[in-house]
C-alpha cells in the first residue's frame, strides 16, 4: 500500500509541473459515493488534479476508472484494460467564508479494450455541488453529475452499433478530498 501511495504522489507531481505558471494548486482524490450494500471495490478512487490563478477558478484534471487485467484461462490468454479522462474548469462561489457552490462543466472519455473488443464512451458532464475548504490546506466537496455521451465499440474487427445515453442524477455523487498547494510569494 506504501509503493501504491509513493507512485500516485509521483503522478501527482509530474502532473503538477504541467502547470507550473499556475498560482495555485489542488491535489486529491475522487470517490463515488454510494447507499447500501456494495460489491466491488470499497472506495473506487480516482487522482484528480486541480490548478488556476485563484481558488475561485480552477482547471480540473482526473483519470477515471482506470485498470489493467490478465489472465489465463483454459489455455487462452485475456487482456482487459481500461481508462478514462475527463477536463473541466470548475467555478466556486462563496456562500461564506469555508462553504462554496461549485460548478464543473468536463469533458471526456472511457477507453476499454480486451481480446477482439474496443470501446469508446466519449461524453459531456456538468457537475454541480457543494465545497467545504476545512482550513488553508483541506477541502471536501460532494458532486452530483450530469451527463451525455455516445458508446461506439468494435468486436472482432468490425466497428459495431453506436449508442447515445443521458444521465440526470443517475450515476453516483462524486465526493473529492484534495490538498491545496499554495505558491509562496
């Protein structure tokens, strides 16, 4: 768990000289939230990566359920993988001086890929939520998202049916951790 932890903080970092320029800087991580009884992984994480001149306005960056699986089964050979990226900018609006209201229109996609199979989910998100800055350092933010996006897949060579899909308030609220890095002057 240790290893796991030094490499995020690395990615983290190698993502953050990226934007250098920027006056200031968030790093966290994301989880969805959910009600009842789940299966699965417990917290679902996902490294975020925030930055702009000012708190009020950041550019958001994160990677979105991202895995790699494989396997043998029966003398056959499987390879699963999977990604997703979104980019966004994110708008607070104080309501005092620790809470904010937060708007985040992204944009992304989901890549996946196995034996003989693709999939491409490229979709449009608006987020809309509540920010709580703990102190200089922390802030907690829950968001609910809404979404419209298109699903092409491709199996055993041939580009297959296209979909489109609409969310309102049907996937989990997303619930961000993040420290802040403040630029000394």
């Amino acid at each position: 768990m240790k290893t796991l932890t030094k490499l995020a903080l690395i990615t983290f970092l190698v993502f953050g000289t990226f934007s250098a320029k920027a006056q200031y800087r968030e790093m966290g991580l994301q989880s969805t939230s959910l009600m009842g009884v789940m299966y699965g992984p417990v917290f679902d994480l996902r490294p975020t990566l925030k930055w702009g001149k000012d708190f009020n306005k950041v550019y958001r960056f994160r990677l979105d359920r991202t895995y790699l699986n494989a396997s043998s089964y029966q003398d056959q050979f499987y390879l699963n993988f999977s990604t997703g990226f979104f980019f966004g900018r994110e708008k607070r609006r104080p309501v005092n001086d620790k809470f904010f209201i937060i708007t985040a229109p992204e944009i992304g996609t989901y890549y996946a890929t196995s034996n003989n199979y693709q999939n491409i989910s490229p979709s449009l998100r608006y987020n809309f939520g509540a920010l709580y800055r703990v102190n200089d350092h922390i802030a907690v933010s829950v968001e609910a998202p809404l979404s419209l996006g298109l699903n092409f897949y491709q199996s055993q060579g041939d580009w297959q049916n296209a979909s489109m899909n609409m969310s309102l308030l049907g996937e989990s609220p997303l619930i961000t951790l993040a420290y802040t890095f403040i630029k000394n002057k």
